[in-house]
C-alpha cells in the first residue's frame, strides 16, 4: 500500500515541481496576458504621462475636412467641364443609361406574361417543375400588388448591374486566382469593399456621377462585385493539384488549362459567386433608391420617410419575392453541376431551352397583341389600407399599456436607459489606451500577434480620424445587439437541433427573413419602437438572427454521431450532452455564428442613422445629404476599422484552430 501511494504521488509532486515557463508553455493563451501585462506596465505610464487617459488625445489627431473638402470643390466645380467628366464618366453615364433603358424595354415589350413565362421557364429548366411554379407565381403576385412597372425597373437595373459585377468579379477573380501577388494585393481591397457600408459608396458616386440611375448602378456594382471575385480566386486556387499536373503533362498551354481544367473544376465556386453577386446586388439596388434608383426601392424608401407600413409592405414583399426566385435559381443550378440530368429525354439540353424560348416568344406575342405589355389596373390588391389598418391597432394595444411590461415603447426607453445608454457612457469612459489594451488582448487571445496588431491599428486609425466618440457610440449598439443576437440565436438553434419539426417550421421563415433587403427591417421596428438607437438595434437583431440559427443549428447537428452515442450511453442528460459534447465539437461554427452576427449587426446599425441611431450611421447619412465628402468618407473609414476590428476578435485564424484541434 505504501509502494503504492508513493507511485501515486510521484506524478503530482512532479506537476507540483514544474516550473512556471513550462505551466504556461501549456497554457498560451495565459502567457500572452502575461506578456501584454508586462508590456502595459511600461508602456502605460509613458503613454499616460504624454496624452493622458479619457478619449483619444488631440495631439494624436489627424485632420482631413480641409484636403478632403478640397477634393469635393474641385468635382462640383469642373464636373460639366472637365475632359475626364466628358470623355471618361460621361461615357460611362451614358452606357449605364442606355443599357438599363434597354434591359427595361425588353421586359416591356416581352409583356407582363411573357415575362412571368420566362422567369418560370428558365426555373423549370434549371431547377424542375417545383421552382418554375414558384417563379411563375411570385412574378403574378408583383402585379397583384400593384408594382408591376417598379419590379421591372428593379429587375432592369439588377440586370446590367448582375452582369457588370460578374465581369469585374471574374476579372479581379482571374488575376488573383492565376497569380499569389495579385491575391496579396487585392485580399486587404476586398476586404475593405465588403466592410464598407453600402451608404459610404453613395456619396463618391453621387458627387461624379449625381442623383439618377448611373450612380445607383455603380455603386452596386462596386459592393457587389467582392463576392464573385472572392469565390472565383478560391476555386482557381483550390482546383485539383493531380488533374492540373496530368493536365499539364499533356503539353497544355496556359490558356488552355484555364479553359479546360481550372474554369470547370471551379465551377461550383462561380455559380456560388454569382448568387452571392444577385443577392448582395439586390439589397444594395433598394438601398441606392436614396439617390434615385427608382423601382422599389424608391417605394420602400418613401414610405419609410412617412412610416407608411403599408406601403412599404407592398413594395417589400416584391423585393422578397425577387431574392427568393433568384436565390434558389441560382442555388439550384449550383447542386445540378455534375448530377445526371433529369426529365424527359427530348426534353434535355438545347431541346429544352429552345421548348422555352418558343413558349416565351408565343406568348409575349399574344400580350402585344392583346395589349398587356403591362399588368392591367383592375387586377390589383391593394394591401396598404388594412395593413396599416392592423399596424395601427398593434400600435394603440402594443405601443403602450400592455400589462407588466408596458409596450414596446417602454421597453425601447428601458433598453436604451438600461443598456445603450450604460455601454456607451462605459465605453467613452474608459481611458483611449485602455481600450486598446482590451482589443490587444481580446485578438491576441483568439489568434496570433498579427491578429493583435490588426486590431490595434483598426481602433488606433479610429483615433487618428478623429472620430473616436461616435465609434464609441456605435460599438455600444453593435455589442447590445450582438448579445441580444446571440441569447436567443443559440436558443433558437438548440431547440432546432434537437427537433427537426421545429428546424422545418423555421426554415421557410429563415429564407425570407434572410433575402429580405437591410432597408426594409427598418419599416416595422420604427412603427412599434418610435424613433432612436433601440429600433436601429431591433432591426439589426432580426437581420442578423437568420445567418445565426442557421450556423448554429448546423454546427450543433454536425456533431459526430459516436460521440453524442458515447455521452448518451455514459447516461448524460440532453444538457450535459449540449454543454459537454455538442458546445465544444461545434465549437468553429460557433464562432462563426459570433462573427457573422457582428459583421450583420455592424450593417444595420450603420443603415439605422435613417431613424435616429446617431454615431457613425448619422455621420455617413448626413455626409450623404450634404454631398459632404469628408464627412461621409471619414465615419465610413471609421466603420471599417471598426469592422475589422470586430472581425479580429471574433474569429480565431487558421493556425489557432489547429492548435486546439
């Protein structure tokens, strides 16, 4: 027995006698607190006894309202005169006008029936029998409503705007996909590209290219061409190593392997891209009404102006409508890649296609013929009168008085008072320096030094804009949101990892709270919480809870079935299994749910400056209608920084998840 306890105490004295660089060599992330303590210990004084403690110091500041208003000068000035505005924007003005004038008189001439037919003939070829009617019926439903001619001129406007952002994505995606530098180079441009609020790629526009259709276009294109070129650069670079060397062996040239092994093997990738590009396309065209898009954005855009819920309502059910058909369009076409094709036999290939153009042409010729080139007024619902009819008595019964907790303007006064209003005076409290010692030690916890520095510089660049305050303000609503997000996202998904009858009730819900435009969230929050920084985090949580229940859920269902068999035989309880099993293995999706409610929040909250949040969205905002380029430019750089700051500390790298692995 004696023999025995003193084996058994060897190894604890052992552990006991380790030395404290080997306790810490086991735990990284203790030695890097330690190290930044260190670090800080020194360092603080220093930069304490300089610039002193509260917000970011004036000395540290970097004025830029004088070069940046002379950039804006010198474009309203020589913008009617100058070669570059005649010959090169010009140009560019009246090929985007020409075009979308094309795409739209096309779609009129094709008719309210051909059109719906076609759109329900390229589903049917591309999906089957099942998506067509849904096609068919979503388009008849755009005219049942009474936006016919808006849908068009949205679809006419997605169109060139699709394409344009699909041949600059394949572009940018080429080079980077062909060539380690370009990637280099072009990775930190599309990362600020997809960072950026849509609303600070208005106002450059909008000061060369002015309020109109032209603008609206390009814009879109610039924040919706990121995706394809993402995706495009990660399916050159990810093709099979063996077909490329047997590829190669053949004598193929360059060009030849592109076209016949690279392009092909990265096909699932493009289509991806692609309905990345329509989806992202589609929010930015609603968004972009602010500065004259027209179509149903401009619609969405009036009524949010006089709280018209209504209204709103009928134009936003077109625009779900839209992102629905073109979303699983392209979603399907992606899964049929390489499967065996289906249907009839006389029917597959260019039979099939030229069986729909014929369908399509005979029918848009009755609609001429018959003059139904546009949906007729006597076969509309009107949904605006009892729609506001039923927001109105949700107002008077919901608003206020609803007993013990009041209405929902009481809990926008208590969320704000209680949470807003605490988070952000805690954060413009602290000390400049002290919060960067936080994201210093928040990134370098979950991943590398670099992800430190990155994150350091993103909050110090906060500082030296000059706009550290009102970033202050924003973070506070981002993280109220995100916490909100997350409580009941994971809630959400547990209960539908554990039944898939409640995971299929979900997901029709999910699809059409995920396609719907950022804009369109802020109709209905505004008409139940009044105006204010809690609506603005109200919509951000609905916008950003879909993308969460949805990681979540399928990190949590993803789980190796042995070792949830194992737990289950080990006689654990459902929590114990959630908490011991399921939470750690799911642990990457996890973050990544985390990331992304951070990055969707981010961008709602931005679009909230509309009703009232302040900070940085009423600084872009107010840039935007001012033609204001400093302002404007400057709250959105500091969005950027503040998103990928976010980012940093959000998702682990690549080498930290293999550590913990």
């Amino acid at each position: 027995m004696a023999t025995a306890q003193a084996t058994s105490a060897r190894p604890a004295a052992a552990g006991a006698n380790r030395g404290p660089l080997a306790v810490l060599r086991d735990r990284p992330a203790a030695a890097k607190l330690l190290l930044l303590a260190l670090v800080a210990a020194v360092v603080v004084p220093l930069v304490h006894g300089r610039w002193g403690g509260g917000i970011w110091p004036e000395a540290l500041t970097a004025d830029l309202s004088a070069p940046l208003g002379e950039v804006t000068d010198w474009i309203v000035s020589n913008r009617d005169s100058h070669p570059l505005f005649l010959y090169f924007f010009g140009h560019i003005s009246n090929a985007v006008v020409l075009s979308v004038r094309g795409v739209y008189l096309v779609l009129l001439a094709l008719g309210w029936a051909g059109v719906t037919v076609f759109a329900a003939a390229v589903a049917w070829r591309v999906a089957g029998i099942r998506l067509a009617l849904t096609a068919g019926v979503s388009f008849l439903l755009c005219g049942l409503l009474g936006m016919w001619v808006p849908t068009m001129q949205t679809l006419a406007l997605m169109v060139v705007a699709v394409l344009a952002s699909v041949v600059l994505g394949l572009l940018l995606g080429l080079a980077a996909g062909l060539s380690d530098r370009v990637f280099r180079i072009l990775r930190p441009v599309l990362d600020t590209m997809q960072v950026l609020p849509a609303f600070a790629y208005l106002l450059p526009v909008v000061l060369v290219f002015g309020i109109g259709v032209p603008g609206a276009v390009l814009a879109t294109v610039v924040y919706a061409a990121p995706p394809m070129a993402r995706l495009t650069a990660l399916g050159l670079r990810g093709a099979d190593g063996g077909v490329m060397e047997a590829v190669a062996s053949l004598g193929a040239t360059g060009r030849q392997r592109l076209l016949s092994a690279r392009l092909p093997l990265a096909r699932k990738e493009l289509l991806l891209g692609l309905n990345q590009t329509i989806m992202m396309a589609l929010s930015m065209a609603v968004i972009a009404s602010v500065i004259g898009a027209g179509g149903l954005g401009d619609r969405v855009y009036q009524a949010l102006s006089s709280v018209d819920v209504g209204a709103a309502l009928a134009a936003g059910i077109p625009i779900v409508l839209l992102a629905v058909v073109l979303d699983r369009t392209t979603e399907a076409a992606g899964r049929r890649i390489g499967a065996e094709p289906t249907g009839p036999a006389l029917l597959r290939g260019w039979r099939g296609w030229s069986l729909a153009a014929v369908v399509t042409a005979a029918v848009a010729a009755v609609g001429r013929a018959t003059d139904g080139q546009v949906w007729p007024d006597d076969m509309t619902v009107a949904i605006a009168g009892p729609v506001n009819t039923a927001k109105d008595w949700m107002v008077d019964h919901l608003y206020t008085g609803v007993p013990v907790v009041g209405g929902t303007a009481d809990l926008a006064s208590h969320f704000t008072s209680g949470i807003l209003n605490p988070l952000r005076s805690g954060l413009t409290g602290l000390p400049w320096w002290s919060v960067l010692l936080i994201v210093a030690a928040l990134a370098w916890t979950i991943g590398t030094w670099r992800t430190a520095a990155t994150a350091v510089l993103a909050m110090a660049a906060i500082g030296v804009l000059g706009v550290w305050e009102p970033s202050m303000d924003t973070l506070s609503q981002v993280l109220a949101a995100v916490a909100v997000t997350l409580v009941i996202g994971f809630g959400v998904a547990v209960g539908a990892a554990r039944s898939e009858r409640l995971e299929r009730l979900l997901r029709p819900v999910l699809d059409v709270f995920q396609t719907m435009p950022q804009f369109v969230y802020l109709i209905p929050v505004v008409a139940l919480f009044g105006v204010g920084r809690a609506p603005a985090a109200a919509a951000a949580v609905v916008y950003a809870l879909p993308a969460v229940i949805r990681i979540t859920t399928q990190g949590l269902r993803g789980v190796d079935p042995a070792a949830m068999e194992c737990a289950r035989s080990l006689g654990a309880t459902p929590g114990q299994q959630l908490r011991q099993v399921q939470i750690p293995l799911a642990r990457p999706s996890l973050l990544l749910a985390v990331n992304q409610a951070v990055v969707l929040v981010l961008a709602v909250v931005i679009i909230g400056g509309l009703v009232g949040s302040g900070a940085l969205g009423y600084e872009v905002v107010l840039g935007l209608a001012q033609g204001d380029l400093a302002t404007g430019l400057v709250a959105g750089a500091a969005i950027v920084c503040l998103g990928l700051m976010l980012d940093r500390v959000t998702q682990p790298t690549t080498r930290r998840q293999r550590q913990e692995s």
